[in-house]
C-alpha cells in the first residue's frame, strides 16, 4: 500500500509547509478507525488556504483517502475531540515523512502526564456540559419531556468524557464501556435514564438534580484552563474570548460558561465607558484573589 501512495506524499513532503506525514491502514473488523478506507494518508501542513483537503483514490479493489490538514484543525480535532480517529491515526499509524521530528514531538506530548492539553479538553468538555444542562431544563420547565430527555442524554456524554479525562485517559469512541470501569456513579445514572422504573417527569428531575451536583463539583477542574488564560490581561471584551488562540475553541458554549462562572463569583463584570453616554460595553475580569487562593498557579 505505501508504495502505491509513495508518490503523492513525496510530492507534498518536499514542499517546505509540509509539517509530517502519516500512513494508517485498516484493521479488520474495525472500519470506523479509517472511516472504511483501505488506508488513509494524513499530511500535515503549517498553513493553507484550505484548512481541510480531502482527496480519494482507487487502485484496483482497495480505495484510498488523503487527507491535508493544518496544525490548526489538528489542533482543534485533539482539543475538541471532534474527530477521535486523529489520536488513534497519530500513535498507530506509520510515519513517512517527518519535518524536524514534529510528529515525534507531537507523539511525546500525547503521552505525557497529564494528558497534553487535558485543561482546555476538560474546560470544553465542562463548558458543553453546561449548556446542554442549561438547555435541557429549559425544556424540561417547559413540559417538553423527550427534548429534555435529549438534551440529558448529551449532558451525561459530556460528563462521561470529563470522568475519563480526570483519570488521564482519552476518551474512546466506546466511551461508556470506559466509564464502566472508572467511574461506576456516572455510569449508574446513564443506567438510570434507560432503565428506570420512574416516569419520564421523575426520571428527568432526579437525574437534572444529581447533574448538578456533579457539575458543582467538577467547577473547580472544569474551570481552570478559562480562568488561567483570563488572567493574561486585566479585562476581556466578549469578542477577545471569542478570538483567543486558545478560547475560540469553546465556540458557541463560551458565553454559557462566562456567565455561570459570575453566578459562582470567579469573574466580575466590569462596566467600560462607551461613545453613548446612555449605555456601557460590558467587559469581564478574573477575581484574582480568589482565583489565586483555589489554584496553585
């Protein structure tokens, strides 16, 4: 199979953008590790125009797929988890091609302990959390049981992943046969919502009740990685989270995050003067002092 895709790497790699390239071929009986591709070539680039290229080949029966990515979107598909294959592709498949051993790095930094980029993976996780939780109650308020129902089911997900997280573990795309092991309550309340005896009203309130305990409880974890970047600076406009290098990542969930992190006093809201005299730009800053004296920093 390399010698069949030998060529098309070899061009890409000796453009100087070119970061690493890798080479995973297909398990039997496990598809989804190569989204049913014979192989896939992922090559790494610093920059591009197009931040995901993605080509497909054929040679005789076996089908191939290319995939040119930057180290931005790899970036992201490792914090986010969005793509949990990358993980997989980047400790299992073969290495080709290597720039000033940017992939031997990368494998390094994956295994070190704690888990590289752990915080921002559970701030994201944290921050999913709790909007899911914050729309699912919505709904429940509202009478609309099966939306609720939905948005518990994403909630527990979330809170899945973070308990895998807090053990220094990736989360796997079997991620409950993993919680299963580790950490049996969480995997009690999913058992909970399926299995239950109770009416959906009854299941759906005691299962919001125990989520919040266990939100409460992971706030401290769960919030360090926002509260360490915000305290970069004094004060914070709303889009200059939204555009850090490291924040933007939190995406839509962000806002939901700030505004639970002032209900529980580790951010204040800071009132700036505007051009209208009538209105103020609402900016945000860290308590430092209490944020100080919960984390080692």
């Amino acid at each position: 199979m390399e010698h069949i895709l030998r060529p098309i790497y070899q061009e890409r790699a000796s453009q100087p953008e070119t970061l690493g390239v890798i080479i995973v071929k297909k398990v039997d009986n496990i598809e989804n590790i190569t989204d049913t591709f014979d192989s896939v070539l992922l090559i790494i680039v610093k920059e591009a125009d197009i931040p995901v290229f993605t080509k497909h080949y054929i040679h005789q029966e076996l089908k191939m797929v290319m995939h040119v990515i930057t180290e931005e979107i790899l970036n992201k598909w490792l914090f986010i988890g969005s793509k949990r294959q990358v993980v997989d592709w980047i400790f299992n498949g073969k290495i080709v091609f290597d720039r000033n051993e940017y992939l031997v790095n990368l494998k390094s930094k994956l295994h070190e302990k704690p888990l590289y980029g752990s915080k921002i993976k559970t701030g994201i996780q944290f921050s999913k959390l709790l909007r899911r939780v914050m729309e699912g109650k919505e709904q429940f308020n509202k009478g609309n049981y099966l939306d609720a129902y939905s948005k518990v089911t994403e909630s527990l997900h979330h809170l899945a992943r973070l308990s895998v997280l807090e053990k220094g573990l990736y989360p796997e795309v079997t991620v409950w046969s993993q919680v299963k092991k580790i950490q049996p309550a969480i995997y009690k309340l999913y058992e909970e919502l399926l299995f239950s005896k109770e009416s959906l009203e009854k299941k759906l309130e005691l299962l919001f009740l125990a989520i919040e305990f266990m939100i409460n409880s992971r706030t401290h974890d769960g919030a360090q990685h926002i509260l360490e970047t915000m305290l970069q600076k004094e004060t914070w406009a709303i889009q200059q989270l939204h555009t850090h290098k490291e924040l933007k990542y939190y995406s839509g969930d962000l806002e939901v995050f700030i505004e639970y992190l002032i209900d529980k006093g580790y951010i204040t809201v800071e009132p700036i003067t505007s051009k209208n005299e009538s209105i103020q730009h609402r900016y945000y800053k860290v308590d430092r002092d209490l944020v100080e004296s919960e984390y080692v920093l």
